[in-house]
C-alpha cells in the first residue's frame, strides 16, 4: 500500500512539474500569437503521444528481444496465471475494462517486449511510450510496479497468450 501510494505521489509531482505558472505567463501575454500558439501546444502534444506501430512497438526497459514459440508452454503458462492473480487482478480483469484495461487479447495488440516491459517498467514507460502515454490518459491511473523479474513477467506474459 505504501508503494503503491509512493508510485502515485511520485506520478503527481512529476505530471505537476510539467508547464507551470511561466507557461501560462507566456501564452497570456502574447494574445496576437494566440493562435500559432495553440498550433504548437497542439503539434508539441501531439508528438507527446507519438504511438508507434503496436506490431513493432518494444517499450521502454529491460525487455530488448523475447522469442516466443507458437505452441503455449502450459506450465509457465500456469505459473504466469498465479502471479497474475496474486499481483494484478486488484486492477485488471481479464475480459472487462476495470480500473486498467481488459487484458484478453493483449498479445495481439502489443509486442511480447512491449507487455513485458510494461509489466517490469511501467514508471518509465508512462513517462516515454506513447501506446502507455495513452492508456495513463484514458484510465487515468498509473500502473503500479509490482517488482517482478522478468522470469515472472514471461510467465505473465504466456497466461496472457492463453486469452487471446
């Protein structure tokens, strides 16, 4: 509980950091410039958001390159679905939107990489990958890092593949 409120005051600071008093300062006193202004807020924003490819997206972290083979390993498959239970179901569920996104599916929409960093590195990934920047923005709440290796994050990962 503690880390978990560490992890959203940590996430407030820093989204509170962000502009400030002097941007609004300089926006307000420019008013012929308004409009190009708006522009650049738009196109700055936009870039912010920059999604790639979710078919070649890897993330941001520790994850550079997973093979997967197309038979499921049941049992790491198994073992994945405990850690799920035990870590993650307070937020996801797997066929319904809840506090985080419906997780049936997943493998097909992101990398084996994308998933497993997001899973080990969710700080960083908010912060620099535009698909995270995006589901932060429609759940409005940041994944909790629930400090898991990435044996553990594989085995994740391989429960997932069974809900496709």
């Amino acid at each position: 509980m503690k880390l978990k409120l560490l992890i959203v005051l940590a996430f407030v600071m820093v989204m509170s950091s962000c502009g400030g008093d002097k941007a609004k300062k300089e926006v307000a006193s420019e008013p012929a410039k308004s409009e190009p202004a708006k522009k650049e807020v738009k196109k700055e924003a936009k870039a912010e958001l920059e999604i790639i490819d979710p078919k070649i997206d890897k993330g941001v972290g520790p994850i550079k390159s997973v093979t997967i083979d197309e038979k499921i390993d049941e049992k790491l498959a198994a073992e994945g679905q405990k850690i799920f239970k035990a870590n993650c179901t307070a937020c996801h569920k797997i066929s319904k939107r809840f506090v985080g996104p419906a997780l049936k599916g997943v493998t097909k929409k992101q990398t084996p990489e994308w998933i497993m960093n997001m899973i080990l590195n969710p700080e960083v990934m908010v912060a620099q990958n535009g698909k995270a920047k995006e589901l932060l923005r429609e759940y409005n709440a940041p994944m909790a890092n629930q400090n898991l290796t990435k044996e553990q994050a594989r085995a994740v990962y391989e429960y997932f593949r069974t809900k496709n």
